[in-house]
C-alpha cells in the first residue's frame, strides 16, 4: 500500500522582482542548489 504524499521543492534563494537580472545571473552560475524564486507583488 502506498501512502500519498505532497513533495516540497527546495527553494534556493528569493529575488524580488525589481533584482529579476541578479536571480538569473544566480541560477546560470550554477551554485543554485534548489529553486531561484522570483516574487511578485500583487495590487
């Protein structure tokens, strides 16, 4: 029997939008370890 579970992703580092040019230069250096999140504000 299987027990249903939820995955997590790992997030690396959180870049504001404004910093969108930083988060990429962060994710093609390759040191990202998990996800490079870029967030967005709403309103």
């Amino acid at each position: 029997m299987t027990t249903a579970r939820r995955l997590r992703p790992v997030i690396d580092r959180v870049f504001a939008f404004d910093d969108a040019p930083a988060a990429y230069r962060h994710h093609a250096s390759g040191e990202a370890f998990g996800k490079v999140v870029i967030a967005v504000k709403r309103g």
